[in-house]
C-alpha cells in the first residue's frame, strides 16, 4: 500500500472512531435517563443478548409461563424486521412489544427509551429486552439495564468467548442454551466457562434448555433474587 493511500485510511479509521465515540456518548446518555427512571418505578431491567436462534424468545417464553403469577413482568423485543418474536411472547400471557430497527443490528438506549411510554413502569417488576441476534454490536450500547445476560447456545461451539469476548466482558451472566442437545455435539461446558471467565472473572454461568425445561428453577430463582434485591 502507497504511503498515501495508507493515511487515507488511517484518516478514514480514526473519523470513524471519532462518530462512534460521540454516538456512544449519546448512547450512554439516555441509557442513564432509563436507569434513573427504572430506579424511581423499582423494576428491574435485564438486556438479553446472543447470536441470532440462542433461544432467547423460547427462554422468554418460558420465563413468563413460571413467573408470570409471582412477578409482574413485561418484555420488548427488538428485531431487523417482523413482529414474530413478539406475537410470540404475548402468546405467554405477558405484555411485549416489537421494536423494528430496520436493518440496525443492535439496539439503543433511544430505541428503549421511545418505546418506554407504552408500559405502565409502575406495575412492572420485571422488564426483559430481548436484543437483536447478535454477538457484537449489542456489546457496546448500554441500555440502561441491571443486568445483563447473554446466552451461548451449544449449537454455536463453545469457543465464541474468546472470538467475541467484549460480549462476554459486558455481561453479568452467561447462560448455556440448548443443554438438551449437549449429548450430540462436541462442546464442552468447562472449556467454555473457563475461556468466558478468563475475559470476565465475575461473570456467573449457569446451563439451561428451555426446551426441556431444565435449569430454568434456578435462573428463575435467580430473577426473583435480583427484583427482590431492588426492591429491597
Ligand atoms: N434443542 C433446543 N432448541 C431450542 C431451545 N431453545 C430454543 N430452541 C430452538 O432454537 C430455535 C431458535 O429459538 P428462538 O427462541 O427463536 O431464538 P432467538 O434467540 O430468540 O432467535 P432470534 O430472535 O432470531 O435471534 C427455535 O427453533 C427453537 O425451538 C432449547 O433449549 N433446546
Ligand atoms: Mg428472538
């Protein structure tokens, strides 16, 4: 590469950085407005993210058939296109919302924030985000959330931590989707426990197949600890 042609492209990279760091800070900006809002009404917020198919509607599906008696819970969805997963999650019992990004492969803290109005924060222990499918971008917007959870599916292979490990940095929990399938693929829960704490020495894991319904008692356990603990 021509000396030119190389500080054009430093040039280029470094007026990328300078929009993303500016989007960010805007980012984070209202991420706060919602974390102050979210601490005036005592709901928990929790911002699921993964690959695209982990199974994140299937767990909200789940989640909202065991707690939906114990905790009053909410859910907004964000996808490129389609109101599926939320259809989907209304079929539960519980109120969701779509947010249709269009083509943006995250979602941001004014997305939530837009959509905020149409919930009656008040009556909400629990508000889910499911985020658009997706290891990397969702990893840099805050969303204002408590807590945020990310699924690795066994399907995916278990060396994803270290591939994507700002995901995992970001994360508070890790949860292992599709355990039903363990006994047919090669993937191993210690290997990718052990690389996901690497990157991230707090993250607590915990393995799960909605499908099955197995591990689900002990990640519901684990919500109502953590609305409990807001409220407190
Ligand atoms: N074997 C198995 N399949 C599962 C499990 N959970 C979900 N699936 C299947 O995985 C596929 C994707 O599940 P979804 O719940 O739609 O995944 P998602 O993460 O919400 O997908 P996107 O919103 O498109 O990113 C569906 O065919 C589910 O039936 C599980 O625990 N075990
Ligand atoms: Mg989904």
């Amino acid at each position: 590469m021509s000396v030119e042609k190389s500080t054009q492209t430093a040039r280029g990279t470094a007026q990328c950085e300078n929009t993303n760091i500016n989007l960010l800070k805007a980012n984070d900006f209202v991420a706060n407005i919602i974390r102050d809002k979210m601490t005036e009404t005592n709901t928990l917020l929790i911002n699921i993210t993964s690959s695209a198919g982990s199974g994140k509607t299937t767990l909200m599906q789940k989640t909202a058939t065991r707690l939906k008696n114990k905790l009053r819970m909410a859910v907004m969805v964000g996808d490129l296109e389609t109101e599926r997963d939320a259809d989907r999650i209304r079929e539960s019992g519980i109120q969701a919302l779509q947010i249709v990004t269009g083509g943006i492969c995250h979602l941001e803290a004014q997305m939530v924030h837009q959509v905020l109005p149409e919930y009656k924060l008040d009556e909400i222990d629990l508000l889910f985000i499911e985020n658009v499918g997706n290891l990397v971008c969702p990893a840099s917007f805050d969303l204002g959330e408590d807590y945020r959870v990310t699924l690795m599916a066994t399907t995916e292979g278990d060396d994803k931590p270290k591939k994507y490990p700002r995901m995992f940095l970001t994360s508070d929990v890790m949860l292992i989707s599709k355990a039903d399938l363990l006994p047919y693929l090669p993937f191993s829960v210690d290997a990718v426990t052990k690389d996901a704490r690497d990157i991230n020495h707090e993250l607590e894991v915990m393995v799960v197949s909605a499908l099955k319904e197995e591990g689900l008692d002990a990640w519901c356990d684990w919500l109502v600890d953590k609305v409990q603990q807001k409220q407190a």
